[in-house]
C-alpha cells in the first residue's frame, strides 16, 4: 500500500500580524513628532533672529520685549497698553523729551457707572493719557528703550458716593475738576487719612505697592497699583449769637464744643452755650453764647480768678461756695452788682479768748538747823508765783488788730525753796586697820594726793625751800588743805597714810583736795579718793564751812 505524504503550511493567525506590524507605527509617530518639533524649533530660532529686542518701562518696572512690529505704536498695542482700533490716539504737542498721548476707551466698563454692592455710585472716568517717551510712528529698532507713564488712579469718598478717577492732577482741586465733583475752600480733603490743602501738591507714589511674581504676562501688570484714597469731608455752617454781632462759622467738627474749639472760640467754665457743647452739629444750627463776668476773690489769703453768671456780690459768693461767718467783713458788699474784672475782698474776723500767766520765779535759800546732823541736808521745796490775766482778742485774717484786758487774778503766791544744812557737831569713833580707836567730829570724802619738798615746785635756792604755809619743816605727817575747808592746824586722819596736821596749802588744793606730805626719801605716790576724819575737838563754829562745795566730783 503506497504512502502519500502531504505537507501542511501552518496558518498564521491575524492578531500575531498586528503584533509585528506595531514596532514599525512606533516609530513612524516618533519620526514625525521629531520633525514637527525641528520644525518647530527652526521656526522658533527663525522668529528669534529676526525679531528686535526693544526694553519697554511701565511705571519704573522694566521687561525686555522681542517684537517684528515696525513701529512704537504698533508694538504698545501688542503688549496692551494701547487698545488698537478700540482707542482713539490723538497725539498733543506737549514741553520735554516725553509726548503726552490721549488714549479714549470705548469699552462700556470704563465708560459708564456702576452701583456698587452697598449701594454707592462708583463713576469709572472715561479718559485716561499715557506719557511716552516716543512718537507712535517712532521706528522701532534693536535695543531701543520706551517709557511709558500711566496716570494715577484715584478713589474719592465726597457726599457719600465713590467715585473713581485716572488723573494726573497736581492738586486736589485740579482732581475734584477733573472728577466733576464740587467743593468749597473750607472743605477737608484727607489723602489716606491725612490732611492736605486744595491746592497742595499732589503726593507720588503713594498707593502703589509690590505684588509676588507669577508666571505669564508683562512684569508691569503684575505690580499692583492700589489708587489713592481721596476723603473730602463737607463742611458745615453754624451761626453764633451772644457776642456784639452775630456771625459764621464753617466747621468740620463733630459737635459744637469742637467747632468753636476749631474756630478758636474760647468758651470759659462760667460760660452758658445751647444747645450743649456736645451736641452733634448740622448746617443751619443757631448756637447762643451766654458770656460769664470775670471777677476775682482775696479770700484765706489767696487769691481766686473765676467767672459768674450771677449778678449781685452775695449771690457769686454762693455760686463760688465760698461762707461767711457773722463778723467776717465782705468788699465791696453783698449787694454790690457785679462788674468785669471787680476785685472782691473777704476779710475773716473773729475773737478769741485768750489767758497768759505772768510767772514769777522762786529762789533758793540757805537755812542751818542745829539739831541736823552735819553735812547732813533737808529739801523744803517751793512755789512759782503765778498771776493770771484775761483778754479778748479781736483777729482780721490771721493778724491781731485789737487786745482787750478784762480781768486780772493772782493764782498762786510765790513760795521761797529752803534747803537746811545741819549743824549739829557729835563726836563719832572709827576703828583703824591696826585697831586704833580714834574721834572725829566730820568726815569728808576727798581726793588725795602726795609731796615731798622736792616735788613741791619750789627752787632749792629760795629761803624758803622745805617750810610749810605755818613755817614748819616739811616732813611726813604735813598735809596740804583748803584752809576754807579745813582750818590750818587741824588734826586729820587719813586711812593708810595715818594722822597729818593740817599745815600747809597749795595753789591746786582747794574744795575737796587734800596733798599727804612725805620726807624726800620716803616718798609715796598718791591720787586716789579716801575718807578723811576730822579728828576732835572741833575748831570754833566761825571757822566750820558747814556746807562743803561739792568740787571736784569723784566719778562713779
């Protein structure tokens, strides 16, 4: 049996055809969007070398500009700054380098008014000028520079409307013409707030302000130029009565107090004016003016400046609150009618009662009493005389104009102090430190000291040199005293250096001084205070000082 072999073509299927035919489209499209795109580009480089670059500044902001425009014209109405067959361009032959050009818009957003949302007119003005640099058929070359101003934008508060305005107006005045909006020379016009006269210049500048960057447009359209705000605050008309003859003011204020203020009014505390000071004012207002009379007032000692409605002397006192008592004395007197610049005295008098004592002084006496112990004392204390006297006393502010005795009385007599010594004389014993029993008839507390004949201060050569006051020798056993105090040839005892005779004296020994005399060879230093005993008997009575001065003081 023959076999018949038989090959078979395998069958390709559509969708493994698209695969193969898709790489080649890729790369059709991909040679295409490359051609598009040199094309493009060569366009693009063609343009650019072909194109002038012209530096265009709008309002101080700078950009360059590539353009194939022929003339200045044409290329400010590419970057828009012209409106092209929009806008009427009038050209005006003005003074300097820069050609004022007219630019009228037709569009109907500048052209009529709008209401705004609250309600107010906003006026959009229809004429606006540029300045620049060039003619509009300048031709236009590489590197060329324009300059463009544009006028300053103004929104203007007047009568409660809006009113928006692109002028270059030097004052106020000039704007508020070109605006169409009436004023008066005693109209307000605040720019931002502050004020400036009608015919002030203009400030430049104020309002603009720098916006961030974004990307797209012309770098002077993106810096925002904020308008100027324009305020003008009406005046309003007040007539004043009161003065000689009624006149006119024209105010700015708020209330009648700050008109007149404003008006350079002055209005004193006494002053009367209606309406009130506060009161809001509108044109047409009537306001009267009541004057107060100056006046003044010595009173208490000062002087007092014021002003008064009132008419008589008693009843500005009252309005014044100032009070009288029942003897003060008024000038000129109550009734008096009040006069400008009167001069009003107040004198404030009243009486006193008033007592002065007339003290006479005591004195002090000495009395001895026998049966007092010596040196032994007694107070007896006196009295001051006093007489008294009686007076009303008649004061005119503060100051004594009149004393008047009315009566006189002794209230106490006068009492002598009587200080009593004794003098009684016993004799009194003392036990010595060795056992000695002695007598005296005084002790006195006295400071002791010591000499010798070569310590005395009296020369060698002098006949009396080594003798006593009484001429006796000098030796231990001599003692120097007051002789007032304790009489020469007394016999004393005195502790520690034993008995002395009172035989001697000394310039520096006096009152309550006693100096222990002692050999030259046996000399003891002494200056300490001691007991001395007069030893008995007594000396008769003429020569005893029974109050022994109490000189010098022993310190404690």
């Amino acid at each position: 049996m023959a076999t018949v072999t038989r090959r078979i073509k395998p069958r390709v299927t559509v969708a493994n055809r698209t695969q193969r035919r898709q790489p080649n489209g890729q790369i059709r499209v991909l040679v295409q969007l490359s051609a598009l795109t040199a094309a493009i580009f060569g366009l693009w480089m063609l343009w650019n070398l072909t194109a002038t670059t012209v530096q265009i500044e709008v309002d101080g902001v700078s950009e360059s500009v590539q353009t194939h425009r022929r003339v200045v014209g044409d290329l400010l109405t590419d970057v828009g700054l012209l409106l092209g067959p929009e806008a009427l361009v009038e050209e005006v032959v003005g003074e300097g380098s820069r050609v004022p050009i007219r630019v009228t818009q037709t569009h109907d957003s500048l052209g009529s008014a709008a209401v705004a949302t609250d309600g107010t007119v906003v006026q959009a003005a229809a004429n606006e000028s540029l300045r620049l640099s060039h003619n509009l058929d300048t031709r236009i070359s590489e590197g060329l520079q324009v300059t463009v101003e544009r006028p300053q934008s103004f929104l203007i508060f007047a009568d409660g409307r809006e009113t928006q305005v692109s002028s270059w107006a030097d004052s106020p005045a000039e704007l508020m013409a070109v605006a169409g909006i009436p004023f008066s020379p005693r109209d307000q016009v605040l720019i931002h707030g502050e004020p400036i006269g009608w015919y002030d210049p203009m400030p430049t500048g104020v309002g603009q302000g720098q916006a961030p960057r974004i990307s797209g447009g012309p770098a002077w359209e993106l810096v925002e130029r904020d308008p100027l705000l324009i305020d003008v605050n009406r005046s309003v008309r007040l007539t004043v009565y009161g003065e000689a003859v009624p006149y006119t003011i024209h105010t700015l204020a708020e209330t009648v107090g700050e008109a007149l203020r404003d008006a350079e009014i002055t209005i004193y505390l006494g002053d009367e004016v209606q309406p009130s000071l506060g009161t809001p004012v509108s044109s047409g207002l009537r306001v009267l003016i009541r004057r107060s009379t100056p006046i003044s007032m010595l009173v208490d000692g000062r002087h007092y400046r014021t002003r008064t409605q009132t008419r008589t002397v008693g009843d500005a006192l009252t309005e014044a609150g100032v009070g009288l008592s029942g003897l003060d004395e008024v000038s000129p007197p109550l009734g008096a009618r009040v006069y400008p610049d009167m001069q009003i005295r107040i004198a404030r008098v009243w009486e006193e009662i008033a007592v002065e004592e007339e003290i006479a002084p005591f004195e002090t006496v000495w009395e001895g009493d026998r049966d007092l112990l010596i040196d032994t004392f007694e107070d007896r204390p006196g009295a001051e005389g006093i007489t008294r006297r009686r007076f009303r006393i008649l004061f005119k502010d503060g100051q004594e104009v009149d004393r008047t005795l009315e009566d006189v009385w002794e209230a106490q007599e006068p009492r002598n102090r009587v200080r009593v010594y004794g003098q009684k004389i016993v004799p009194q014993s003392f036990v010595t430190d060795d056992g000695q029993e002695i007598t005296y008839w005084r002790k006195i507390r006295m400071r002791a000291t010591s000499y010798s004949a070569s310590t005395a201060g009296v020369s060698p050569s002098v006949p009396w040199y080594g003798y006593t006051r009484t001429g006796d020798r000098m030796r231990k056993g001599v003692v120097a005293v007051d002789p007032d105090i304790i009489p020469l040839r007394s016999r004393v005892y005195v502790p520690g250096y034993g008995h002395g005779d009172a035989l001697d004296t000394g310039g520096n020994i006096n009152y309550r001084r006693i100096d222990l005399g002692y050999d030259d060879h046996n000399l003891v230093l002494w200056s300490r205070w001691v007991d001395v005993y007069l030893l008995w008997p007594p000396p008769p009575e003429h020569q005893i000082v029974w109050v022994v001065p109490f000189w010098p003081i022993e310190p404690q």
